[in-house]
C-alpha cells in the first residue's frame, strides 16, 4: 500500500498505480490477466491499463497488443523527476508573491503608555525621526532625542518652541499642545494626544497610513519654508 501511496503522489489514480506495481511484479498481462491478479473488474481494469499508457507508466506490446508492459521503474523515476522539476520550475517562476498582512492600527491609551511608546520609538528609530509636538512635549523626550542625535539620526522637530538641541533642524509650528505627530524611518507612526490623565493615540506600521502621515508632514514643512521667505 505504501507503494500505491507514494505513486498517487504523482498524479496515479488508486487503480493506474495497481496496475503498475502489479505489470512490474508480474511482466507483460492482458487487461483480463490483470483483473484477476490485482482483484479489481475487468473494465475497471482495462480503463485504468489504458489511462496509464497515456500516462507513460505503461506500454502495448509490439507482439501482442491485447498485452501491456509496465516501463522499467528507472525511467518511470526519471520522468516523474523530470516532471516534478518542470512543475517546481513553472510554480517558482508564476506564484503571485503573497501580500503581506496589513499592519493593524492600535490605540495606546494612557498618559504614560503613550508617552512610553514615544519614547520607544525614537529610540529604536534606525535612520530618521521627524516629530510635530509641543515644546513641553519636547522637553519630555529631550534624553531620548539626545540619543537618537548621538546616534547620527537625522532629527527633525516643528514645534513652538526652539528646544536648542545641537544637531536638530528646528521648525517653527504654532499647534496645540496636546497634539503629537511622530513618524519614525518611513516605518511606523502615532498621531494624538498626549495629555496628563487621558492621552490617548493610534499608533501603526500601516504603510499606508505611514505614507499619507509623511506626505501630509512633508507638506506642512514646505508651508513652513513658504511663511519664513
């Protein structure tokens, strides 16, 4: 049975694969001597015969015709491998790439948890971090911007006041305090409020979200430009 098993693998029916493990024990039968050594009907017999030449596991003799050989197991092994590999070659070559899954968007509530996830943020922030928040949030995240600095990020804050980091460029941005935009390496982002006692934000690496957070942040900056000429 194993060999029955191992065979339907490969696109053998139960019967075609009876059929050849019993030609290759047995040589060259007729469909009805077939039948009878396997235990299966005549014509259930005949038609798995006939669909496994067509198959290529089986051939008519040259003879007799009322007679079927199976092909030596070699070749039967070669072209099944020829046959996997064309197969694995086509499925490499045609799959579609499978869409990876949406980032889900999260609710971080809290003052601390918020504030928290901030921080955390900057500081795993690997090539850029561009911030839109207050001066007193600011001066919140004054040690983890210093790190972020120190790390050669580039660090990019509009907010109301000049926090006077060395080696953040600095945009004047009248908003409210509580309000809190942070986008981190094109990647991840949370926008909200900070606020004591209730600071509540949606924070997500939804590319989507995360491209339209930068555009609309890269356009208040060219807006910002616009006023200072």
């Amino acid at each position: 049975m194993e060999l029955i098993q191992a065979l339907k693998k490969f696109g053998f029916t139960q019967q075609e694969s009876l059929m050849y493990v019993t030609l290759c024990k047995m040589g060259a039968m007729t469909g009805y001597e077939a039948a009878k050594v396997s235990g299966i009907s005549r014509s259930n017999a005949y038609a798995a015969l006939s669909s496994l030449v067509e198959k290529g596991g089986a051939i008519v003799s040259s003879e007799d015709s009322s007679k079927y050989t199976a092909i030596p197991r070699e070749e039967l092994i070669l072209n099944l491998r020829r046959s996997c590999e064309s197969t694995l070659e086509f499925l490499e070559e045609n799959l579609p790439e499978q869409e990876e899954e949406e980032a889900p968007y999260l609710t971080i509530s809290g003052y601390g948890n918020t504030l928290d996830k901030m921080r955390n943020m900057i500081l795993l922030a690997k090539g850029w971090v561009y911030l839109s928040v207050s001066s007193s949030t600011v001066k919140l995240l004054t040690p983890d911007l210093e790190n972020c600095i120190e790390r050669g990020l580039k660090v990019v804050i509009l907010s109301d006041e000049d926090p006077h980091l060395s080696g953040v460029v600095f945009m004047h941005n009248e908003a409210p305090a509580e309000n809190v935009r942070i986008i981190a390496d094109t990647s991840e982002v949370i926008v909200g409020t900070l606020e004591v006692n209730k600071g509540q934000c949606l924070y997500s690496k939804n590319k989507h979200l995360v491209s339209l957070m930068r555009e609309a942040l890269l356009n208040e900056i060219e807006l910002i430009k616009i006023r200072g000429i």
